[in-house]
C-alpha cells in the first residue's frame, strides 16, 4: 500500500495539518516537530504528489546529507562538525545512507522530488558522482566532502593528500629512514595515487627514491595492511619503516610487525593516514597524518548555509582544507637513539 499523509502523521504523532504545514512550509512551527515530521517522511519514504508540494515556493530550513555508511571510521567525525555547525545557524540535517545500496538511493531521490531540504552535502557513494551532479545541474546547491582526490563539476570541500603524503615522508627522512615501504589504499581513488606521489617526490628530492618493490598494494582494511606488512617481511627486502595509507591498515601493519617479533619504532617506524580515534590508542599509539575531517565538515555546512542565507556564490575551486603530521610512538623521534 502507498504511503499517506495519514500514516506520516500518525508515526510523527502530530495532526495531518501539521504534516501538511511541514511539506509547504507554512506557519509557525516549533523546530523540534517540524524536524521530527521530516525525519518520518524521510523514514517511511513518503512522496507528496507533485500539486500538494508547496516547498518549491518556501524554505525547509533543513540540509539533506548523503554518505555512504555510518561505518567508516572517520564518518562520525565529518557529521560532529556538519552537525555542530547546522545546529548553531538553526538548521536541521536530514541523513541519508546507503546501507541497502539501490533502494537507500530510490528513497533518497523521494525526498530530492519532494523538495524535502534546501541544500545537500556529500560524501560520495560509490558510483552516484553522475546522479548528484545532475541535481547540482538541476538547481539544487550541492557540496562534496571528498577525500578521495575526485575533483567534481560542483562545489567541494578537500585536503591536501598530496602534501600529506610527502610530511609523512619527510617526518621519516628525519628519522634516518631512508628504506620505507608504502601499503597503498585503494588503487582507483585518487588520493591513493596523491599520498604515494606526494610520498615518492619527497624521497626523490633527498636522494632515496622508492624502491617500487616496497610498494605493497592494501584496501584501507586492518586485515589488508596486515596482509601486506606479511608480505613485505616474505619478501626479504629490507625496509626500516612502514607509511600506511590509512590508520587501519596501519593498524594491521602494527600487527604483523608485533607477530614477526620486530619492536616499533626501533626497528621499523610505522606512519599512517587520517587520524582517526583508534590512532592515539594503538600499541605504540600511531604517529599519522591528520585528514581534517571534522573541520572539512564544518567548512562545507558553513560554505552552503552561507550560500544559501546570503546568496553568495558557492566557489568554482575547491575549499582546501590541511592536512597536518601527528607524532606520537610508533615513530617516535627519541626511540633510535635512546639505544646509540
């Protein structure tokens, strides 16, 4: 049976005049039952029919965002600053996933039909850049949080994997590593290609180009970083350090090592990628390059909020955030020479 505006209502606990307020963005409202309306909508995947829809002639005063999974490990960081900012302008942020892949997205395309938020942020879903640039065409203000290097036709908030990958190079050059080895992420994303090219410019430039047999493809996993560092010892190449493309593989990497019976940073230093929570826990915690998730969060939210307030135009380039080098044990800059 079709969903009804009855069956919003009744979910939402409010009046079917309270529900039709909501989709036309008439009258007063008090924030909290308006927003919680929206999410019902959103839950059951109710369509207004087209002539009942008053949004096109209002504002929602809501900002629809799009991710690929709350699993991620660096997901809740990028929504705390989306949320902390929203929250502040007197917002409300309607989340969508795509948990179960085609469906998740049909029930996403309801409410861009329904006009159910006036802006929307990204992180892109795998193979949905086409659809959410065609919104962006269509007229609907649109801000990707992208950490993968995609460089799309509408407005991005990035980093800088590039420059991050030769810090992490540059941190171990001053360690005296001179042999690292590199497990990448996943090879079709383009900040996979910019933290190795970033991290093989820097070597080149000092004189210690990277032995491409130290280059060991990973899958951002913990069991792929652990996988690979096997690999690496199987090999019988010598290597004195280890950047890993992110902290869970990194993670795994510190695994391996541990298993192989090698001391960290003694014999090998270990560098990650991100700066996720579990990094200042691991064992030694993990030297990384911080992703500026939180704060990437916080730059779109403001960059649409702003545009959308004020009318500013959105930027043609992409917001740059930075990437900045935390040091902690398991590159630890005392540990080599303490033993000299």
């Amino acid at each position: 049976m079709p969903i009804t505006i009855t069956d919003v209502a009744m979910r939402a606990g409010v009046s079917k005049t309270t529900v039709s307020r909501v989709l036309n963005g008439k009258g007063e409202l008090d924030a909290a039952t308006a927003a919680r309306v929206r999410q019902v909508i959103a839950e059951l995947g109710y369509v207004p029919k087209a002539g009942a829809v008053g949004l096109a002639r209002g504002r929602t005063r809501v900002i629809g965002m799009l991710v690929p999974s709350l699993t991620w490990p660096w997901i809740g960081e990028v929504l705390q600053g989306t949320v902390d900012v929203v929250e502040s302008a007197g917002y409300g942020l309607m989340l969508f996933t795509c948990n179960q892949g085609d469906q998740s997205m049909r029930q996403f395309a309801g409410q861009v039909s329904a006009k159910s938020f006036d802006g929307l942020l990204v992180i892109e879903p795998e193979g949905t850049l086409d659809y959410i640039n065609s919104l962006h065409e269509q007229g609907l203000p649109v801000i990707l949080i992208d950490d993968r290097e995609h460089r799309p036709r509408f407005p991005s908030v990035a980093t800088t994997n590039r420059i991050g990958g030769a810090s992490a190079a540059e941190h171990l050059l001053t360690l005296g590593r001179t042999k690292p080895a590199v497990i990448t992420g996943e090879v079709l994303w383009g900040c996979t290609r910019e933290r190795l090219a970033g991290f093989r410019a820097r070597l080149a430039e000092a004189g210690h180009p990277l032995d491409p047999r130290l280059v060991q493809g990973g899958d951002f996993t913990f069991e792929g970083g652990l996988r690979a560092t096997t690999r690496l010892l199987q090999s019988g190449i010598a290597f004195d350090s280890i950047f890993a493309h992110n902290d869970l593989s990194a993670a795994g990497v510190l695994q391996a090592l541990t298993e192989a019976k090698l001391r960290v940073p003694q014999d090998v230093a270990v560098v990650g990628f991100d700066d996720v929570p579990l990094a200042a826990y691991t064992n030694p915690p993990l030297s990384t390059v911080r992703q500026p998730m939180r704060a990437m969060g916080e730059a779109a939210a403001r960059l649409l909020m702003t545009h959308l307030d004020s009318g500013e135009q959105l930027p043609d380039e992409a917001f740059i955030v930075p990437t900045e080098l935390v040091v902690r044990g398991s590159s630890h800059p005392q540990a080599r020479s303490a033993e000299n």
